[in-house]
C-alpha cells in the first residue's frame, strides 16, 4: 500500500488505516476474537497505522491492539492514540499532571514505554489557544513519553488555531463526501505547515457505504441511536451531522455515482485519498472482509472529473447547508 510521509511526524503512513472505536464501544458489540481478525486482516493489508483512543471500551482498544502487536514483533504498524475524554470537558483538566496520568495509563495499555502519537481528543475549543498545553505537551515528548503530538478536533476553525502551533504533527478531522469543508482551508494550511491531516468518519458513520435505509435500526449501545442529535457528544461524531433521513436519501444518490467495480464505500474513500493534503483515512471495520475492502481502495484508480463534479454537486444541494454552519 502506498504511505505518505508527515513532516512533523517524521515518519510515514499508510494512506489507509484502521479506526478502533468500533472494536472498544458504542457500535454494538464486537468480541475479543472477532477484534483480532480486523487487525489482522488490516495489518495483512498493508495498513501501517491504527488509530485508537484511551476511552474506546474504556481502554479495551489500546490493549486489544497491544494484544495483536505483542505476537508480532516484527510487524511495523504506528500507534496513535487519544487522551481527555474520561474526565469532565473543562479546560482546566487539560494540564500536565492530569496528561502524565493519562499517558501513564494509555502506555500501560499499549505495553510500550513511549507512544508513537498522542492527541487531545476534541478537548473545549479554548484549550487549542492555551500556551499552557502545548507547553505541557511537549514536556511529554522531553519525558520521552510520546514521540510525537497532535489534536482531534470538530471544527475547522479548531482545525487552523492547531496547525499555527510549532509542533503539532496531525490534526485529525471529520472529512469526507458529507463534510466537504476542509478542503478549503485545513488541508491547504495543513500541507504547507507539514502537518499531517488523518481523515476520520469517512463513511459518516456508514451512511456512505450505501446499506442503510430509513428504516433500519441499530443497536441500543450504538452511538448511530443513542447519539443522532448529539446527546452523548457531538453531534457531528454521528452520521457527520446530517440527519438520518436527509442523509439516507443523499446515500442512495451517492451510490449511484459510484464507479464500475468500485463499492460505494470505497468510492467515498478514493475520494477522500485524492485529495490534496490528507496523508491517512482511518475507516473502523467490524469484520475482516470491510478491513480488507476498505484497504483495497488505496489500490483502486482515481475518480474522474466527471465523478468529482457530481459528487460536489450532490455535496451542494442536499448536505452543505446542514453542516457547514456549525463545523
């Protein structure tokens, strides 16, 4: 699989990787076993870099990806993890001694001594304005701690306040054929920063792989239920922000637009790739089989302009005013 290199990160990704919030919580349920098979069914597939967070399964994720890694030593996949969501959201709980706490726990998880990323976790927006954390930050790469920093963040004004800082190497942002903004601002000032940009909700939640109708149901401990009008976080997490009838609808127009010998889902991936300045698109799997699809899109040829027009021009008349206002 081809990887891209990020200069701040001074290390290389694949241009796919593999999100883990699905095999810790809120997506149903996924057991142990069955979590192992979409690592390694991912790592098999040339992906070189999973993300996780300290609170997917309260941990779970960290060690179920420590669990598949301790067997293979000779396997090179980056590790990149989350902290500050296991504490109220207030900026005063993003300081050092709580960020020692928190690496201490995820290090512990992973079974590494130093991880590879770490990244505040859509921390309350004036946290990415206050000194005071990135001076913290980067006393957790002095401690030799982590190798490197970067944020996740809702907004792409979040997103521009990050990048000015000196040393954060990746922003990671909801991106994808339902949340076009982006591509604006972020990933230009991004690409001239050398910052890497990590592509997460591509599917927008699953919406994009074309297999919902308005009438399915998820599970009871699936955000896709419990978290529609951002009840549990925000909003955007979920179906990107659109509205599940709305974005139903604009899915199954979506999937029409896709090229022969592509799925939808991959369509809505081989997008994301092409896109000037995204450096990994992280989609989650419950199965082998969507790690391994998924994967397969970094292989596929690029979209053509006929395809890129049309998909802007659905992008524009049914989802560009429910998003781009708030995010």
């Amino acid at each position: 699989m081809d990887e891209r290199a990020i200069s701040r990160l001074g290390q290389r990704v694949s241009v796919v990787g593999l999100g883990t919030w699905q095999l810790g919580a809120d997506w149903g349920d996924v057991d142990d076993k069955d979590a192992l098979t979409v690592l390694e069914a991912a790592a098999e597939s040339g992906v070189t870099f999973f993300d996780t967070a300290d609170v997917y399964g309260d941990g779970r994720s960290e060690q179920t990806i420590a669990a598949f890694l301790r067997g293979r030593p000779n396997l090179h996949v980056l590790v990149a993890t989350k902290m500050g969501r296991r504490v109220e959201q207030i900026p005063q709980n993003y300081v050092l001694d709580n960020f020692r706490a928190w690496n201490d726990r995820s290090r512990r998880n992973l079974g590494v001594d130093r991880i590879d990323l770490v990244q505040l976790h859509c921390p309350p927006t004036p946290v990415y304005s206050s000194d005071e954390v990135f001076d913290a930050l980067d006393t957790l790469v002095d401690e030799g701690r982590v190798a490197a920093y970067g944020v996740s963040v809702e907004t792409c004004a979040e997103a521009l306040t990050a990048i000015a800082r000196p040393n954060v190497a990746s922003v990671q942002i909801i991106f994808n054929p339902f949340r076009m903004k982006p591509l604006r601002e972020v990933l230009p000032a991004a690409e001239k920063a050398g910052v890497g940009i990590i592509a997460r909700v591509p599917l927008a939640s699953g919406l994009l792989s074309g297999k919902y109708t308005k009438d399915t149901v998820f599970a009871a401990n699936d955000h896709r239920t419990f978290n529609r009008r951002g009840e549990a976080f925000d909003q955007g997490e979920t179906f990107s922000g659109v509205d599940f009838e709305t974005g139903v609808e604009a899915a199954a127009e979506f999937s029409g637009l896709a090229p022969q010998g592509y799925t939808p889902a991959q369509s809505a991936l081989r997008w994301i790739i092409q896109q000037p300045g995204v450096s990994t698109v992280i989609p989650g799997a419950r199965s082998p089989e969507q790690a391994r699809a998924n994967a397969a899109a970094a292989k596929s040829a690029p979209l053509s302009e006929e395809t890129l027009t049309a998909i802007q021009d659905l992008y524009d008349r049914r989802i560009k005013d429910q998003v781009e206002g708030r995010w």
